[in-house]
C-alpha cells in the first residue's frame, strides 16, 4: 500500500478556485520557503562488521561549521551560521542579516566503541565512522559436524 499525503484544500473542488491560489502563492513566496522550510540534513545510517556509520547530506558547509560532541552515549552533530550581506545602490542601502542553525542527535548502541570516533567532509556529506567494541564484532567461523 503507498502513502499519499492528502491536502483537502487541493482535493475539495472548491466553489472558489481561484481563492485558494492567492494563499498558494502569497506562502509559496521564496521569503516563506526560506524561512519555513527545515533545514536538518537527511541522514543514512549503515552497519558493518567492524563499524556504524553515519552521513549527512549538508552541502554548502565548511569543515569547520560543524561541531561533533558525545555526551554519555548521545552523539550530537550540530551547526550554527551567520551571514551578511551590505548592498549600496545610488541612495538606496539594502542590509540583509541571515541566521540558521540546526542540531542532529544519534544514541550510539551499547556496541559502539566511543572511544574510536572518526568524521569526514567530503562533497556536501559528512560522514561519521564509529567503530564496535572488540567484544560486539560478527565472529564467524566454519563449525565441523562430527
């Protein structure tokens, strides 16, 4: 079965159709979508036999913008950015101030060895490697029948 997510103001057949428009517009404006719109990076989270590991798809970012903490068993991944941009054009002055800043937390297994943490940025992905405790790793071996 495929979830659709339903919108009734779209699907009503509205006796006025073209009303609805005007607030698509007005809160489709890049000023809303910009402010609006959650900027928290998707995250992949894979397993190995020896490591987790985790990426985040936060393009646009320097090395240097985020900050990785571990606090007991909670890894928190978060950035913060401001930004200015002056503009003067004949008697016009235009100022324009940006600010955003977002936080991702992962609670690591009781597996994961938090002594051995180690992240990358590598083309718009940070990615986080964390090893397993020595005791946690997939053991495998070939047991004879007798």
């Amino acid at each position: 079965m495929t979830l659709v997510k339903f919108n009734p103001v779209k699907n009503s057949g509205s006796l006025m159709p073209g009303f609805n428009d005007v607030f698509d517009s007005f809160f489709n404006d890049n000023f809303f979508n910009d402010r609006l719109t959650s900027r928290v990076p998707a995250a992949n989270i894979s397993e190995t036999e020896d490591h987790y590991h985790v990426e985040l798809a936060a393009p646009g970012l320097r090395k240097d913008d985020f900050k990785l903490n571990l606090d007991r068993n909670v890894l928190n991944v978060s950035v913060e950015q401001q930004s200015e941009r002056n503009s003067n054009q004949k008697n016009y002055s235009k100022r324009e101030y940006s600010y955003s800043s977002w936080v991702r937390s992962f609670t690591l297994p009781d597996s994961a060895n938090a002594e051995s943490i180690e992240a990358s940025y590598t083309d718009g992905v940070l990615k986080i490697d964390i090893a397993k405790r020595e005791e946690a790793k997939i053991v495998r071996r070939q047991i004879e029948i007798k």
